[in-house]
C-alpha cells in the first residue's frame, strides 16, 4: 500500500499521457459513433465497432449480451496487493428517435440523433478500456466494461437477468452522463440520490365519434382529454413539495386527423418523476382517479397504461468520497461540485444502484467559447465540447486503479 501511494504521481502522470496520445482517436471514435445513431436494441454498427476496438487495445475476454450488448473484463495483474474486487464501468450505447439540426461535419446519416451524448459515453468507455489495459500492471483485482443497449428503453434490467453482474461478481459500478448545466473541465457529484425515479403513462379517453355538426350525438373525448389534462396540471402544482421534488409532464396530446368528424378517442401521455419511487406510484394512482372521475362524468371510458418505473439512482456515500480525493490528482477542488439535490431526469443505472454500491458522475460538457456546444440534452441541436473526452478518461481511469489498489 505504501508502494502504491509513493507511486501516485507517477501513475497519474502516466494516465495523462496516455489520455494524451490516445485523445484524437477518441474523439474521432465518437464523431463515427454520432454519425451513424442506432435505437435501443438495434445497436448492431455500434457494437461492431465497439468489439473491434476492444480487439485492436487487446483485449480477449469480450462477449456479446442481449445481442447488441459488449461485456470486455479486464484482469489487473498488480503486484501491490491480492484484490479480487471487481469495478464495472457501464457505458450506455443508443440513440434517440429525433431528427438532428446541427450543421456539424459528423452530424447523423439517418432520421435518429445521438441527443443524450451516449456517442461520448461509448468513447469514455473505449477510452477508460485503454488506458487501464496499458497499465494493466497496476490494476489489482478485474475491471468490467458494460456497453449497454437500450438505456432509453430500460436495457439495464434485461442485462441484470442475464447475469452482468456476476461471473465475476461486480463489486461496485461506475457510470456518468454529459452535462451541459456544467462547464467542460468540471464535474459534479451527487451526495445522495444522482437522478429521479420516474415512469411513463398513456392515457386513452374512449368517447363516442360522429359528424361535427351534432356534437350533441357523441361522447366527445377532446372535451373530456382537455379536462383531464387541466385536473392534472392543478394536481401537478399541487404535490410539488420543495424537500420531495416532483414533476408531471404531459408531453403529448392526440386526437383526430378532420376538421369535421368528433374522433372516438384522445390519448395523453406523459412522465412522472420524483426522487422517490414511493412518491412516483402515489402520483399515477392519482392521475388514473382523474381519469376515472372526468370520464365517468360524461358517461366516456379510459384505458390507463404505465411503463414500468424507473429507480431512483443513489450515490453511494463512501464512493462519492473516494472520487472527491481521486479526482482531485486531476482537477482543483474548486472544479469539482458536490450537490445536494438530484437531477429530475431518469437513467436506468438505477437498476445497478438499486443491487450494488454505485456511483454516477455529472460531466460537465458546455462551452464558455461555444455556446453552440451549451444547448440541452435531448434537443435536436445539442452539442457537446468534446475536451470533456479526455478530463473524463483521466478522472475514471484513476479512480478505478485507486479503488483497486485499496
């Protein structure tokens, strides 16, 4: 141990200069990645791609999972200590079905966009793979390498059935996500919970069409649709309480295709979050009593339908201070952000935090020079500064040989 903690520098000189030489192929690793998006459980390029440089770093140990999936274990061979812990780092791998409006030379080729930046998550991990297999020497215990398919669509669980987080058996797990509400260079920690739980619904209001001119006929579902959707926005204002956020979106509203004929049906949906799920599953029970009283009310029906949920992913307390003093071999203090509250967005990494110890990092991804590179996830102009490829290889890679060499 004592070897090791003389030798910290010297490590974390070594992981700089690597980051160094192997940062332009990074990024060009992920600029072919944002070129060419693929959905969840279609990433059959990616995953090609993702094999092949794996092979290429020499790497041996790598099998596909869920079919789009990669798993690559690397095995330390450090002298320091006997550590048969094994880290998982989990890179998520898919796209998003929105049409990209940037004018990047990289921009995508097809009608899907890699909004959420997994394209540099994808590159992270390639990255963090690198540098950790050149010092291999100074790793003591197995480093996982999880590419997952589907985080948009709930592709952890899937994995977790089919066995990932054993064989070997994971200890803890590491992920992070691109963040533009943090400058590159930064990062930010959350003490506690990293991102909320949330869930989908689909509400069907089922009235009674006919010809517009005899509204009088019909059930009109428009009607009932928009008095649920106001009973929802109330409800909404309502439970929001500041030591508990929660939020309702409704984010999509349809019904009829003429200007003439009252449709049969309108259909809502939306997501709600909160930072529990207890607090999640009070609110949809709520919107379905609205349902049920609005179409009731005017003799309508309802089908209420919602996605399975989604965890809250917590941060485990020893890790948020293991990366605190690793990460700052790297960063000053001052650039890494400690936070006490959560981010309202949902990632299904949750579903490792919720079997094992994990930590999940907020990389700052914005520009002061670019506000271009500033502009928020799922939006079809989001850009990211790619600098943050290489602060992020730095940062996880000694992480990972300092929690291993404990």
């Amino acid at each position: 141990m004592n070897n090791y903690r003389n030798l910290n520098q010297h490590v974390t000189n070594q992981i700089q200069t690597i980051t160094s030489e192997i940062e332009e192929e990074i990024i060009n690793l992920r600029r072919t990645i944002h070129k060419n998006p693929e959905l969840g459980n279609k990433e059959f390029k990616t995953s090609k791609l993702i094999k092949n440089k794996l092979t290429k770093i020499g790497y041996t140990d790598i099998e596909s999972i869920n079919n789009t999936g990669v798993v690559a274990i690397l095995n330390g061979e450090g002298s320091f200590s006997n550590s048969s812990k094994t880290v998982m780092f989990r890179a998520d791998i898919d796209a998003l079905p929105i049409k990209e409006e940037t004018n990047h030379k990289f921009k995508s080729t097809n009608e899907n966009m890699h909004a959420c930046g997994h394209d540099a998550h994808t590159a992270l991990g390639l990255g963090v793979a690198e540098v950790l297999y050149r010092l291999k020497h100074l790793v003591n215990g197995k480093v996982k390498f999880v590419f997952q398919p589907a985080e948009e669509i709930g592709g952890a669980k899937k994995l977790i059935e089919l066995g990932v987080l054993e064989n070997p058996k994971v200890d803890i797990v590491l992920g992070g996500h691109v963040w533009p509400e943090i400058e590159v260079g930064d990062i930010g920690i959350a003490k506690n919970v990293a991102m909320s739980s949330g869930t989908s619904f689909k509400l069907t209001v089922i009235g009674k069409g006919g010809h517009g001119a005899e509204p009088f006929n019909c059930i009109d579902p428009i009607a009932i649709g928009s008095e649920i959707y106001s009973a929802i926005q109330k409800l909404a204002y309502k439970i929001n309480n500041p030591k508990e956020p929660s939020i309702i979106s409704v984010c999509s509203f349809h019904s009829g295709n003429s200007r003439n004929i009252i449709p049969d049906i309108c259909e809502i949906e939306g997501t709600v979050r909160s930072i529990s799920s207890e607090n999640v599953d009070y609110i949809m029970n709520r919107i379905e009593e609205i349902a049920d009283k609005y179409t009731k009310a005017y003799k309508a029906k309802y089908k209420f339908h919602r996605s399975g949920i989604c965890y809250p992913v917590i941060n485990d307390k020893n890790l948020v201070n293991k990366m605190v003093d690793s990460a700052t071999k790297f960063l000053e203090s001052k650039y890494i952000d400690v936070v006490d509250y959560p981010a309202m967005t949902s990632d299904d990494f949750s579903e490792y935090t919720s079997k094992i110890p994990g930590l999940y990092v907020y990389i700052g991804s914005s520009s002061k020079e670019d506000k271009k590179l500033s502009e928020k996830l799922h939006s079809s102009i989001f850009s990211l500064d790619e600098r943050l490829l290489k602060n992020a290889v730095n940062i996880f890679s000694g992480f990972i040989i300092d929690y291993l060499n404990e």
